[in-house]
C-alpha cells in the first residue's frame, strides 16, 4: 500500500482495554487501517507526567496491542505528552523536580515545563527509551512540544530565571522580563533581542530533539521519531527551523511529521481550503523533500455532531496535493469510551481508501509544480517589523496570503521558499522581501512577472526599492473611513459589463493608496471610488506590463483570507490578468475550485477540489485550449481513470463530466 492510515487508538487501562483491543482488531480490519497509534496518558486520563509505575501500565498495553494487531499492521506510539499541552487542574507528581514554564508576565505553569529544564531532559529520554523498547514503526512527539499554546499561561513561554538568564547573558546585560519582550516586539526596526529570543527558542527545542532522538536510536534504531506540529505562522514566532528540528528527529531515518489540518470540526469546505492553503499547504513547504508526511485527520470534540463522514472524505481527498505518505487518523473520544461503530467511519476509511491509493500511486504530486509560485520563508519572524509592539502574535508572519487567494480563486499556485528557485510568476504578500537583499530583490524581480499585495509594495517602498514597481510613494487608507468604499473595473468588460464593482468595505481590509512615478508605465485596473462616487485611490494595476499591484494588506489574521476579497469580479480580473501573462495555466472557474498544476514530459496535469457546497456539472478552465489534444482523468466519484470528453471554447476548455461538492478529479492533459 502506497497511503497508510495511521489509526490513533486510546483505550483505558483497566476500564475497557481488553474490549477496546478486540474492538481495535475489528475497525483495523474494517477500515484498512495499516498502523495503530496507541495513545498513552491522554487528555481526560492524563494524569500529569506519568510515573514509573504509570508507564510500566502502558508499556503492558502496547505489547499487548501489539500481539493483537492483525496480520501486517504496524504498532506506533503515541505518547499524549512531553512538555505538557495544559495544567487543567495538575501540578507535578512526587520526585518530579521539573523547572515549570513561565509566560512574559512571570507566571508560572503547574505542570508544563521548560524544555531546557535537565531533569526534564533526563525523565523524557528514559520515556521514550521505554517505550521505544517495543520497537515501534513510529513513535511520536506530540505537538505540545512547542513555547506557544500551554493554558493558562498568556501566550507561552518560556521566560523562567534560566530563560531569563540565559537571555541577558546574550545580550549582555541583566534583563527584566517586560523589558526583554519589549524588544523582542519593538516596532520598525527589529531590536537586536529578536535574534535573541528567537535562536535561544530553536536551539533550546533542538538540544530536546536530540535527547529524545537518541533515547529511541538507542533502544530501537528502525523506529521513526515523528514530530506532531500546530500553525508554521506560529512555530515562526518561536524560531523553529523545521528542516534541523526533522533532522535531529530522524536521525538518519526519513524525517516524519504530522502536520496541522485546520478543521478539528466541519467548516465549509471553501473556507476550510483557504486554512489548508495558508497552513497545511504552507507547512509542507517547509519540510524537506523527503520528509514523510501523515497530515492531521482529527475529529474534535469527536462524533457526527462534529463531523459528519462526508467533511471526513472530503478532507482525505484534498490533502493529496500535500504529496503525502498516509495520514494520522483521530475520530474517537480520548476519554476511553473507545471506538464507536455506530458512527460509521470505517465504511468512509474503507471506501476512500483505493481512491488515495490510486491517485497518490500516479506519482503526479512528486511532478514538477505549475502555477504561481507564492515565496515564503519560515524565518520571516526574524526580519519582520512589529506595528504596535505588544503581543507575539505580531511576530507571526503574512507570507502565504496569495496561497490561501489563489486557492480559493481556482489559480494553481504553490510554495517556494528560495528566492533563487522563483517561477516566472512569483506572487509576494507580507513582509517576504525584508528577508532579501536589495540585490537579491532587483534579481527576482528580474525577467519575471511579479504580483504584490499591499503589505509586500509598503515593504518595497520601506527598503528604498519603490521604483522597482515604478511607486514613487504610497500610505494606507483605513477600511471604512470613508475613501474606500468600493472598487470599480476601469480598463475593460468584467462580468459581462462595464463598471463591475466589489465592495471595499467592512470584511474587506485597509488598502494601499500608490503614487506612481511619473515615467512609469501604469495600466490601471480599477480604482477606489468612496460613496459620493468619487474617485480616491487607484486601484490594481499593471506596472510595465511585468508587474501587477493588488493594493489590500494588513489583514488580521494570516490564516484568513477577507471574505469581501473573495468574489468573481476580483477573481476574474486575477485570472484575465494570468491569462495574459501565462496563457496555458489552467484555472477553474466559479468559487473555491482549488487547482494544484503538475507537469513532466510535456505532460500536464492538474488536481481539481470542488471545495464549494455546489455540485459541478461541468467544470470551465481558463487555458489555452487549441493545445489540448486529450483529457484523462481520475475522478473521486467515479474511483477510475477513463477519458473525457471536453469542448473547446474561446477562452478555455468546458469539461463534460461532473466534479460533485467535496470530490475531486484528476486531469492528465495530452498536449
Ligand atoms: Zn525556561
């Protein structure tokens, strides 16, 4: 099998584990599970850091699940916690003499801890020594192993006095807590304790790694350390460099990691795409190449009023493009009321399951990636200018806003993380270019058509390159203080008339008023018009033909997409102006198709989600038709290759074959 299901199984020692192993037996068999993940010392059962006697407990329960695994699945371990996701009421357990975490105001957790605390150290190797000793496939590293997210500390950690030490040392000086955050978050320039806080975060995390890397080599050196993981944008704020956190993990084995799905219960499935856009998507782009991916299939609170089996299909199919390896499946209370048939996901499992093997055995998601290449570097939290300076979550970079655009605009896009290595449309939101030099900058934007949003043309300016997108100056006009009420199309026909608007207002965000230098050769788009029908603001514009301004920015969540951005006037001027660009990229029409475009050996291929709650019953590409000689595909409903028919149309192709809500469709192009 080339897609494994990783099954994440609690059971209660001593309450249900003899039925729940008979039950586990019985759903691995039913929904064609290939790993069984045991869960030891979870949530409600969690009992603060497990002692001897405790883990002894568990030990007995993985070999006992172990023994009962039906023939060639695999045994893993979960084990729930390492530096602990949460107090919830528990403080440490007798002989545990662990340094607590300690958030930026000086409070102290109950339970979780410092990870550079050394008896901490010394308790965790010996844990997964333990467990490793049953020779696991993988055994996992949970994501609380990360300074953010430890309730009820504000934010995280750690600024404990070792912490806290450890930093004035760095910077030369005693420091006191606020002062030392305060520099860390200073707005405009960043403040040398930046570099300070995070180094200090990555190296810190990274000496743990290895602890418990070479706990498990030592006992079981085929066992893969897998490391769970929540939000890059977070993880960015505190420093982690995934590449040598996997490195340290693996130890010479494939790198492993769980990455983040953002829907623990069901969303829509247009606005579930933009987050795995902007978050999954993203993520992966930052693990090495080889990394084995079995992203986050997670069912929270858990049962159909959650989560219905469809929303759980629907994200089996569109986490592919992630180019996956399987996928961590979590679908049942972690209180020990065990798996409950009644639900029916192992029907779901067992019927997806020959669909992601054979779209994942087609080897397309390892083919070259086509599209817009939106860059985006997980180190952007180094370089990035706070605005007011008061909370982490500024350090949180905006990078990957074209991702979740694109996505949700049916414009195959994907990540680049090397500038170097930039398509010849490369798509630049946030503060990306504060990580460049003016050199590098001038060179990327060289010979290639660049997009800028708001954000990334303010930060271009700021360096003192704003005429290498002919902006001799610009400001931010506030959302809703009158001068933006709406966008109006200007050069052509959009949406079958002239004069086509999108709101500029309320769920929309401030844009960028440009001032064009006088020689520059602008072709402007649309313009801001405020409700006296007056215009104040050009609005998206072309720069000597290589060049297009989309003027919105700082937004407030970099895992959001504005819903006022997201309507067909703006998509199609996106598109009319990619078709110009690029004439043989492929973008679906409508709302929330993502398109993910391979090619190799002049073949073309491209991934189709219908993510909209509308069933499709054909689906209309943008693309140099003439070219198109044949259509193969792999359609989801359908569970088979067949050919296609299509029609040519001035513009594009029309698909004659249904692309139904939340199922997806694999296209092979002959051209
Ligand atoms: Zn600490």
């Amino acid at each position: 099998m080339s897609f494994l299901y990783l099954f994440r199984f609690c059971c209660d020692p001593g309450h249900n584990a003899d039925h729940e192993t008979a039950s586990m037996r019985a759903f691995a068999e039913a929904a064609r599970v290939d790993d069984v993940v045991v869960f030891c010392g979870v949530q409600e059962i969690n009992t603060g850091h497990t002692t001897p006697e405790e883990q002894q407990v568990y030990l007995k329960l993985l070999a006992n699940v172990k023994k009962n695994l039906p023939r060639g699945v695999s045994l893993s371990v979960n084990p729930w916690h390492t530096l602990m996701h949460l107090d919830a009421g528990k403080t440490l357990r007798e002989g545990q003499d662990f340094r607590l975490m300690t958030d930026p105001d000086g409070r102290q957790s109950d339970l979780c801890v410092c990870p550079a605390c050394g008896s901490w150290r010394e308790y965790i190797r010996a844990l997964y020594a333990l467990y490793a000793s049953v020779e696991p496939f993988i055994i996992w590293v949970e994501d609380d192993f990360r300074f953010h997210n430890h309730d009820p500390l504000r934010w995280g950690g750690c600024f404990c006095d070792w912490h806290m030490e450890t930093y004035s040392r760095m910077a030369g000086k005693a420091l006191t807590r606020d002062e030392f955050l305060k520099g860390v978050l200073r707005p405009g320039k960043t403040h040398p304790y930046r570099k300070i806080w995070l180094d200090c975060c990555r190296v810190v995390l990274q000496e743990s790694a290895a602890v418990i890397g070479d706990a498990v080599r030592g006992v079981s050196p085929g066992s893969r350390v897998g490391l769970m993981s929540s939000l890059p944008q977070v993880h960015a704020a505190e420093g982690r460099d995934w590449r040598a956190l996997l490195t340290v993990l693996a130890g010479g084995l494939p790198p492993v990691c769980r990455v983040h799905l953002p829907s623990y219960s069901e969303d829509t499935g247009g606005k579930y795409m933009i987050r795995f856009n902007l978050i999954s998507m993203l993520n992966r782009a930052f693990l090495p190449p080889n990394t084995e991916v079995y992203p986050e299939l997670e069912n929270f609170p858990f049962t159909r009023f959650t989560k219905s089996r469809k929303f759980t299909r629907f994200q089996l199919l569109s986490a592919l493009p992630m180019d996956l390896a399987g996928i961590t499946i979590d679908l049942f209370d972690l209180n020990g009321s065990g798996i409950v048939w009644e639900e029916g996901y192992q029907d779901t499992l067992r019927n997806t399951k020959d669909v992601l093997t054979a779209l994942t055995d087609s080897g397309i998601f390892k083919w070259e990636k086509e599209g817009v290449c939106v860059l985006a570097d997980p180190c952007s939290s180094y370089t990035l200018q706070t605005r007011q300076g008061i909370s982490m979550e500024e350090l949180y970079p905006h990078d990957a806003f074209f991702g979740g655009l694109l996505g949700a605009y049916g414009v195959p896009f994907y990540y680049e993380t090397d500038p170097e290595r930039a398509g010849r449309v490369a798509a630049i939101g946030g503060q990306y270019l504060r990580n460049l030099s003016a050199a590098e900058i001038e060179a990327l934007f060289s010979g290639r058509f660049i997009i800028l949003n708001g954000d990334a043309a303010e930060v271009l300016v700021d360096m003192g390159l704003g005429r290498l997108a002919g902006i001799a100056a610009c400001e931010w006009v506030p959302q809703n203080n009158g001068e933006a009420a709406y966008e109006q199309v200007e050069d052509a026909v959009c949406q079958g008339w002239s004069g086509a608007r999108a709101s500029a207002m309320i769920l929309c965000s401030d844009v960028l008023r440009v001032t064009y230098c006088g020689e520059a050769d602008v072709k402007k788009i649309t313009g801001f018009y405020n409700s006296f029908r007056e215009r104040t603001a050009d609005g998206q514009a072309i720069v000597g033909a290589r060049l297009l301004i989309f003027p919105f920015g700082r937004f407030a969540s970099p895992t959001e997409i504005p819903p006022m951005l997201l309507n067909n006037v703006r998509q199609s001027i996106f598109q009319r102006v990619l078709g110009e660009v690029c004439a043989s990229l492929p973008m679906a029409d409508g709302p929330y198709v993502s398109a993910y475009c391979y090619s190799q050996g002049g073949q073309t291929a491209l991934y189709l989600i219908n993510a909209s709650s509308d069933d499709i019953e054909a689906v209309t590409l943008k693309t140099d038709a003439a070219s198109v000689k044949g259509i193969r595909a792999y359609s989801s409903a359908a569970g088979r290759w067949e050919d296609i028919p299509f029609e040519r149309r001035q513009d594009g192709l029309r698909l004659l074959c249904p692309l139904p809500m939340w199922e997806t469709a694999m296209l092979v192009m002959e051209c």
